[in-house]
C-alpha cells in the first residue's frame, strides 16, 4: 500500500526558509506571492493488513519520527 505523509509547520511558528524563498522568488521577479511556508514529504509504501493498520502505524511513525508535534502539523494519505 502507498502512503504520503505531509508534514507542516503549525501556524504561528516561524519559517525562516520559507522566509528565504520568498524573497529569493521577489528577487527573481516573480510577481504575486504573499508569503511561503515550507514542509517535508514522506512518499512511503508499507506492508499491512488493511487501511485502518496502515493509518495507524504511519501515525506512531509521524509522532515519533517524521513530525516534531510541539512544531510541525503531519496529514496522512493513503494513495
């Protein structure tokens, strides 16, 4: 089975790499962008036995490892 994780920075925290890029986009003359927040992509396949154990271990996996949870939102995809 094929999974995406999507981890975010929770509102509120600051992104100094979003930050960075945004402002690399005005340099380059890119018009029109507000702001930029930048996040990781987990493109996982795992082994199990239905979508319900599949959620659940790729949260124990975004909880422990993937996602800093004091910081960072994660969304589960089953694909």
């Amino acid at each position: 089975m094929k999974a995406r994780v999507t981890v975010t920075l929770k509102t509120g925290v600051l992104d100094p790499q979003g930050k960075a890029i945004e402002g690399a986009l005005h340099s380059l003359g890119v018009e029109g962008i507000a702001s930029v927040r930048q996040g990781k992509v987990f493109d996982i396949e795992i082994d199990a036995a239905d979508p319900e154990a599949a959620r659940a271990a790729l949260a124990a996996a975004s909880e422990k490892l993937l996602a800093n949870t004091v910081v960072e939102n994660y969304r589960l995809e089953l694909l």
